[in-house]
C-alpha cells in the first residue's frame, strides 16, 4: 500500500516539476523578448522565474532519490561485497535522512522571519519562495523512507 502511495505521490511531484520548469522556460522566454526586442522588461519576471527555479530544483532532488539517481561514487562497487555495499547504501541513506530532517526542521522558522517581507517585483511574500524547502523536505523524506525500506527488503 505504501509502494502505490508513494507512486501516485511520484507522479504528482514530477507533475510539479514539469509545471514549474515550463513556467520557467515561458517566463525566461518572455523577459529576453521583453528586454530584447520590446525594450520593456517587466519587473516580476526574474522573481518568477527564481521562484520556478527554486521549486523545480528542489522538488526534483525528491523524484532523484525515488529513482535511486542522486549523485554517489560508483568505484566501491567493483571492490566490496553485496553486503558491504547494502550497509554503505544504508548507512548513507541514514545520513540523508537526518540531512532532510535538519532542513524541515529549520526551514519553519525562517518562513517566521521572511513571513513580513514581500517581493518588490511581485508584492508576493517570501514565504512562497522559501516554502519549497518543507514541501520539498517532506517529499524527500518520503522518498528516503521507501529507500530504506527497499534497503531492509534486500530487493536491491
């Protein structure tokens, strides 16, 4: 039941992905044809296009530790066992983890502090471009939790 939940969960974020790198391509499009050929940038589409940016990259670190693709030295394969190799995948997936709980951890009081500031190209608050950072957390999680699971399993 988990392993269907986290694929429906999957294909969301990778919808999310997919939206938020077209609304960065379109709105990067736009502001070179504003600048460019208009000779009339408007003044909201670097921050839309940084807030794109920054929900794209970090929703997709999630689907790369769901597909098993994150960076990592693949030279320890060929020089220790299946076994040494399962603990070392385990042991590093562990880290993770608690690298991903530090940062949900203390990105809710930094949406406290940028909670008052706004955009100056928007009006739109901080917080929706620091806000990736727990949603994007918890999906991490998520998927370092299925890890670890197929870890124990051995399916690996």
């Amino acid at each position: 039941m988990f392993k269907k939940l986290t694929k429906m969960l999957y294909k969301f974020v990778e919808s999310l992905s997919v939206l938020f790198v077209v609304g960065m391509v379109v709105t990067v499009c736009y502001i070179v044809l504003a600048r460019y050929v208009l000779r009339n940038a408007p003044r909201w589409g670097e921050e839309v296009a940084l807030e794109c940016m920054v929900w794209f990259s970090l929703l997709s670190a999630s689907l790369a530790i769901w597909d098993d693709r994150h960076i990592r030295v693949r030279a320890w394969d060929m020089l220790l066992s299946k076994k040494a190799l399962r603990i070392l995948d385990l042991v590093a997936h562990l880290i993770l983890f608690g690298i991903i709980v530090l940062i949900f951890y203390y990105s809710i009081p930094l949406l406290k502090v940028v909670a008052p500031s706004k955009m100056s190209g928007t009006g739109i608050s901080y917080v929706y471009l620091y806000g990736a950072l727990p949603v994007s957390s918890v999906f991490m999680l998520i998927a370092t939790i299925e890890r670890l699971g197929e870890i124990f399993d051995c399916k690996r």
